[in-house]
C-alpha cells in the first residue's frame, strides 16, 4: 500500500530519533515522511506516482477521497505512540540496566538488536484499528458510502463529482475553472440528462431557472436521484405537489428554533422587511414562462421563515396591497398574515428599495432581533423582560440583553455575488446527512412545507394580480 499526502510539513520527527540514525550510520530521514512536500527533484517520480494512484483507484476496490490530505495521519494514528513506545523502552533501559562503558569511561548506548527489538516491540503493542484509521484519515477507504467519513480527516462534502450545462460542453468546463475546480477530478457534461444518466452521481444540485425548476427536479428524480433544489422550489403550489430553503440551515436558525424561541413563552408577532434593488428581477421584460418577479425571487424568504416561527401552521387570513410595474410582475408588496391566537405576521419586501434586511420576533416574555442578513444570519439580540408579576413599572427596567454568534467560515477563493453565499454548504452537509441517515425527506423542510409555503405565495400572488402560465386561478 503506498500513500501520498501533501500540504502539511511538521517537525514532530526532530530529536532523538535522527540522532540516532545518524549516530548508527544510517540515512537521516525527512522530517513527517508522510506529510513533507516534496522537493523540485522529484517532480517526475511524484507524476508517475499520482498516475499509479489513479489506475490503482480505478483497479481497485478502495477509493482515494481528494480534499482530505493536510495533516500527518500516519503521524497523528500510530507515529506518535509508536515512538512514544520506542521512549518507553530506552527510559527503562537507562533507569534498569547496567550500562557498559567505553575507554573514555562514557557508558555506551543500547546494541543495534536492542533498538531493533524495541521497535519490532514498538510496532507489534499498536492496535490494528489504529493503523485502519491512518488510512482512513487519508481517505484511502473501502467503504465510500458515507459511513465512514466521520474518521477521514479535513473531508470535504463540498466539493462535487460533476458539472453539468444544460447545453454547452465548454460552459460546464469554464465554470470548474472559475471556482478552481480539477477538471481531472471533476466530470463535465454538455446536457443534464448525461449528468443525471452519471450512476456514480447520488444527489445533484439544481439551479436553474425558476420556471425550469419542475422539468429538471422531476428529470432527476426519475433517474433516481437525490435532488437539492434551489429556491423556489416551483412556480406554484401545482407544481410543488408534483415534484429548497438554505435559511433553515444556518447553524443560528437552527439555534434560535430549538433552544430560544421555545424560553421566551408564546410567540406573538413576526416582522421582517427585505429590500434590495436586483437589475436582473428588475430588468426583466414580463411575464413570460413563469417564476418571475420579486415575490419569488428574494420575497419567498420572508414567508418561508415566517412559517418555520409558526411551526408550519396554515394562515387564517392573508392581507396584500403592492406595486406592480408596467410589465405585470411584482415590485414591492406589505403582507400582513393573521394566525390563530391572534398572532400575527408583518412582511414588506421590496425590488425598489434598499434595506438592512432586519427580523424581529415578539413574544410574551421578550424578544428576538437579527439585525441583517435574516435569511443568511451570523448574529442575533434575544432580550428578556422582568417579570410583571414581580416588578410592576415595567417600562422603566431594561430587560436582559444576549447576543448570540454564528460566523461563516471565510472563503476568500471567490468573489461571491451575492452576500454570504458560502453558506450554501450547510444546506449541502444536510442534504449529506439525511442521505447518511437513509432519510427521503428533510425533516427541516419537510413536502408539507414546501406544499403550504407554495399555496401561500400563490394566494400573494393572486391578490396582487400576477399570474404565471402555469397556473389555474
């Protein structure tokens, strides 16, 4: 078994060890055998070794994940307590045995059996699991369903096993080189059907166009595909019940859902507004094969959000009064949507004017503030209220205040267009979990969802009066 790892350079060897080596005759070897990047001379042997690799990966039946080679596995499985053992042993022949001298009257260091005994000592008190696990920490494994990824170091769900344009070769080819992807590595095909006939392909992430939504997801599907749908996930709720929302994913959501909302009593009153002129839903010319406009470009967000407060219950009543422009689609719109309970929900999203996209929600003892960015958020203000019951002049007690973070990681590779997008790989890990755990269906955004968010933005739409070839109303 060979193994090639890159990236790393650690000086974890230095010491006892290469002197050793040295003091017997031998070649002092290179610091982390495993890890060191190789020098300019070796540049052909590494060639022809990396193409050894890949015939072995395609001969063979285990498989070489890529993206998970930048540490010392070697060191960090069994180097370590492999010399740690080798220690061990020379400090109890130094504390336990009489050392011979030599004529200069210095004692003389352990035999070359000794040493070589420690070390086959060394190697044989090593569990087996742990020597697995080196390999697996490199990605070298027989088991690629997943099951095993929690052991394999740095590995990267994210990065895909193949491109597809829905007609061009070389546009799939030149979007591997924009986000630095191999195309080595990385499959590339000219139609969608060429990726989704892929049977090494599990899931695929669909982007599109919002009106080609339904005739891709459902293509997929029928070719047995795992499918991440982009927002919205169809035209309308027809659509939907025929055939994704990464807000639900983002690791503080997911926090404000299971363990702030729930402390702070009933929840009373939503408000969000969302504004930012985008010339692309601007620019367009009119209504012409479905999904455009600003509801469901960029307004979706605020009602798929609004539902995941409320639990995913069905509105009473939904009040809209917008704006349209002259070519029917949608510009802004105030929707007020009343629950049961007398909860209620106030929304303004707007193409037209710019806002800090800011979220609150009311409940009986405080209250939840994210100040921007609400559908990609980093940084939430709960704040709660004294209770009434104890301290009578409310009004003039500061309720507590707690900010809770959730940072992005930082991706400076590319020049996103649009804020944050980096956190499109949570909905991609959860995608990777749910197919881990043999589940069919999210339970973050769960059909029933996408059903009910899809009936309410159609009734939105109605009220203001645009209306998709696509629909019925």
């Amino acid at each position: 078994m060979f193994l090639y790892v890159c990236h790393c350079v650690s000086n974890a060897s230095s010491g006892w060890l290469e002197k050793f080596l040295i003091r017997h005759n031998l070649r002092a070897r290179r610091h982390t055998t495993v890890c060191q990047k190789e020098p300019s001379c070796y540049v052909d042997v590494l060639v022809k070794f990396v193409l050894y690799i890949r015939r072995m990966r395609k001969e063979n039946n285990y498989n070489y994940i890529y993206g998970s080679d930048e540490t010392s596995p070697a060191d960090l499985s069994w180097n370590c307590p492999f010399k740690a053992q080798i220690r061990k042993f020379y400090d109890d022949w130094l504390l336990h045995n009489e050392r011979e001298l030599t004529p200069a009257g210095n004692p003389r260091p352990p035999s070359m059996m000794t040493y070589l005994s420690w070390v086959a000592d060394a190697w044989d008190s090593l569990p087996e699991e742990d020597i697995k696990k080196s390999f697996k920490h490199c990605g070298i494994t027989n088991d690629i369903n997943g099951l095993e990824d929690d052991q394999i170091h740095c590995f990267k769900t994210q990065i895909p096993s193949a491109v597809a344009s829905s007609n061009s070769f070389e546009r799939a080819q030149k979007f591997c080189e924009d986000n630095l992807l191999d195309t080595n590595e990385v499959d590339c095909y000219g139609t969608y059907n060429e990726l989704f006939n892929d049977e090494f392909i599990d899931v695929v992430y669909i982007a599109n166009l919002n009106h080609q939504h339904k005739e891709t997801v459902l293509a997929a599907l029928n070719s047995n595909k795992n499918v991440l749908c982009e927002k919205p996930l169809a035209v309308n709720k027809l659509e939907v019940e025929q055939m994704g929302y990464w807000t639900r994913c983002f690791p503080l959501w997911s926090d404000i859902m299971s363990n702030r909302l729930n402390s702070l009593g009933n929840t009373k009153l939503f408000s969000v507004e969302f504004g930012c002129p985008i010339s692309r839903v601007n620019a367009m010319s009119g209504i012409k094969d479905g999904g455009e406009g600003y509801l469901l470009a960029s307004g979706c967000y605020c009602l798929m959000i609004a539902q995941l407060v409320f639990k995913s219950e069905k509105p009473l009543e939904i009040i809209v009064n917008g704006k349209l422009r002259e070519n029917g689609l949608d510009c802004w719109a105030n929707i007020l949507i009343k629950y049961s309970d007398n909860k209620l929900a106030r929304i303004f999203y707007s193409g037209e004017h710019r806002g800090d996209g800011g979220l609150s929600i009311y409940c009986e003892e405080g209250n939840i503030r994210i100040p921007e960015f609400f559908w990609c958020p980093e940084e939430a203000i709960i704040r709660r209220y004294p209770d009434p019951e104890t301290l009578p002049h409310v009004l003039s007690v500061k309720p507590t205040t707690e900010k809770i973070n959730n940072y992005l990681p930082e991706f400076n590779l590319f020049n996103y267009y649009y804020p944050k997008t980096a956190g499109l790989f949570y909905q991609i890990d959860h995608v990777s979990n749910c197919l881990r755990e043999g589940k069919k269906e999210s339970d973050l955004m769960t059909l029933n969802d996408s059903i009910l968010l899809a009936e309410t933005l159609d009734e939105i739409r109605k009220q203001l009066g645009v209306k998709y070839p696509q629909d019925d109303f």
